[in-house]
C-alpha cells in the first residue's frame, strides 16, 4: 500500500471507483476499479470514503497534506492486510 495507490483511487475515472485487493495467480496486490466489478468483500476503501478522510482539498484535485496521506496509508495497510487474510 502506497500513496501512489491513495492517488490512483483519486483520480479513477470509473463509475464509483474503489482501491480493492486482488488475489490471483501472481499473489496479492492491490487495485482500483470500479466498484461493479469487485466483490464487496475485497474492497479497502471507497473514492468517497479517501475524498472524506483527506478533505475537499482532493476533491478539487488539490495535494492533501503528506502527513494525512501518510496516516492514511497506514489505516488502508490494515484494511488491506485483514481483507487479504479473509479471502
């Protein structure tokens, strides 16, 4: 989990766009698409949800402020982690 994928979960263009983790042949990863295609279960986080805990600022495509990025990240890691275990 890194900033990079806060920042793709930001600025998706898909409908209702959600970071979610990926299970496959080559292991696990982490993903963003829409949120249609992902099983409820596997996802971390929602578009709206970032947008809410990093403030207005990313929604007019503003930098959040790399300490709430950062904090961020670390609460997503968790997610991710859990999620990971359970699928």
């Amino acid at each position: 989990m890194t900033r990079d994928h806060v920042a793709q979960l930001l600025a998706s263009g898909a409908v209702d766009p959600v970071m979610y983790v990926l299970r496959d042949e080559d292991g696990v990863s982490i993903a963003v698409g829409s949120e249609f295609r992902v099983n409820d279960r596997h996802v971390i986080a929602h578009h709206h949800e970032a947008v809410d805990e990093l403030g207005s600022a990313a929604e007019y495509g503003e930098e959040p402020s790399a300490e709430d990025v950062a904090s961020y990240v670390e609460f997503l890691q968790g997610e991710a982690e859990r999620i990971a275990e359970d699928i």
